[in-house]
C-alpha cells in the first residue's frame, strides 16, 4: 500500500519519520511531503496526486496551522484525491469531532501517538471501523470515537526514524532525536497533560541507553551527523538521583561505541537540572538549552 505522510518540515519532522518507517516495516511505500506554509499547498498536493497514494496523513499538531491543513484536505479533494485522509497531533486530536463534522474532506482522525494506528489503518483500510483510538466518519455521515488502548510503553520496540537528508547547525550536520515521550509533569495550561488524557495510556515514557547509543551511532557513522538535537519536552527525569546515572551511562556507552566528538541540544524545565548532571551533559557536548518558563514568579 502507498501512504504519504505530510507535515511541518522545518526541523526533522520525527512524528512523521517514526510513522514512516513504522509503515515500512509493514511493507508499505512512503513517501513523506513538507508542508511549512500555505504556500506549499499547490506543490504537496501536486506530490501526493503523482504518488497516488491509497492513505493520506497530515501532522496537525499546532492551532495557528489548522486552517492549513483544511485547506489542504479540500484542495486535495477538489483535485480529485478519492483516498483515506486521516489527521493526527495535538490539535486534530483535541479537535476530532468537530473537525470531522465541519471539514468532509477528512476521513479520521487519530487521537494518540500514530505508528500503531497508522499501520492498523493500513492493515484495515475498508473497515477502520474498528480501530482502537480513531475518530471517524461513517457511511451515513455520522461519527465514531473509538477509545484508544493507551501509547505504547516499550519505545525500544519502534524502529529508528526514517532519514532522507539533514539539516545542518553552523555546517554541522545535525540530527533530530528523542530519548523519552511524554513529560512527568501535569501543567495545567500545557497540551501535552490533555492529549495524552485523549490518547491513553502513560503520560512519560524512556528509551533504554543501549538504544539510543545504537541509533547515535548510526546517525554518526552512517550520515556523518555530529550534532543532535534532544526533541524530548523534558530530557531530565523526574529524579535528579536517576537521571545522573543516565546521563553517565550515555556517555559511557557512546564511547565504547566509538562515538567521538558531537555537541548535542536539549529540553528542560529549570528545576530539573542540577550541577552535576549538567557536568555530564557538558562532557559530551552541550551546546544548548532550551529552558520552559513555567510560571511568572522570581523563584520560578
């Protein structure tokens, strides 16, 4: 089956690249199309007409571009793409209903982390019907929500994102990379708390050390990338105790493997770090943090 997956490219899209090979597992043909503007509207649907693909995904996870994703649904089907659109992210899944009652041009819509709903779409594409954790519209018009059964847990089981080129940081080549999902905090204003609530299952999720130095070390010996940018909402754990070993292990296990010099990026809240787990970080390359101004007092 072909599937083209379409969605913000500005950085590595890992949503749309975990999905893709995910899907290729499967066996299936992918093909991912970058949509950062309105302006790509008329290349994206001209790609995905030639492609002729049987499943169309659009990675709606901000508010300021639902209005783009729309528009790109229906000029899709003005165009005469007859094919599944399914929407996924944090708006569409928080949006599901509405968004299938106000824009026909969509078929469903996924309310969790997609690669497991994405290839179960393909594996039933005449029956979706049955899916757990999709929204969707019936054949008398109306709709079905189907609950999810919650996010997968084992990140390790996922293969490795699909790569097709890199951005590079200062002429470094530069790689986008998750080490964990999810947050272990409950905010109450962030979007994370309430499309997890929508999406099921455990809101924080880690991979092991051993595969992430896996996949660092193909980035760095396979494509030559020497600079990575930690995607994670926050790549400290909840325990400051925890996360040191973590953070030793890493370095460790990338030096056994070989790994020489990189610089690396990551995501934190300020009271996660610690001088010490700085220290570590700092070894192995640090470069940036960027730090989530969580409320608006002095202390905080």
């Amino acid at each position: 089956m072909k599937v083209v997956l379409v969605g913000a490219e500005l950085e590595e899209n890992l949503g749309l690249r975990y999905m893709a090979s995910s899907l290729e597992r499967d066996s299936h043909e992918v093909v991912i199309v970058p949509f950062n503007s309105s302006h790509d509207i008329k290349a994206a649907v001209e790609e995905v007409c030639r492609f002729g693909p049987q499943i169309v995904g659009l990675s709606m996870v901000f508010t300021s571009r639902g209005r783009e994703f729309c528009c790109l649904a229906q000029t899709l089907r003005s165009q005469g793409y007859a094919g599944h659109i399914i929407a996924g992210g944090h708006f569409a899944a928080l949006n599901a209903e509405k968004l299938l009652h106000d824009f026909p041009a969509f078929d469903s819509v996924a309310l969790g982390e997609g690669e497991e709903i994405i290839c179960a779409l393909a594996r039933h594409l005449n029956n979706p019907s049955t899916l757990a954790g999709l929204c969707y519209r019936l054949a008398d018009g109306s709709i079905g929500l189907n609950p999810s059964t919650g996010n997968p847990d084992r990140l390790d089981s996922l293969p490795f994102p699909k790569r097709s080129g890199f951005h590079s940081y200062f002429d470094i080549p530069i790689a986008s990379i998750l080490s964990s999902r999810g947050c272990w905090r409950n905010c109450a204003f962030c979007s994370i708390n309430a499309w997890y609530k929508s999406g099921g299952g455990k809101k924080f999720r880690v991979r092991s050390v051993d595969n992430i130095v896996a996949e660092m070390s193909e980035l760095y010996f396979k494509h030559g990338v020497r600079a990575f940018n930690f995607q994670d909402d926050n790549f400290f754990l909840p325990d400051p105790d925890q996360a040191l070993p973590r953070f030793k292990m890493l370095r460790r296990g990338l030096r056994e493997a070989g790994v020489g010099q990189i610089a690396i990026a990551v995501k934190a809240r300020p009271d996660s770090i610690t001088r010490e787990t700085v220290s570590v970080l700092d070894d192995l390359g640090l470069f940036r943090v960027f730090l989530g101004v969580e409320n608006a007092s002095e202390d905080g």
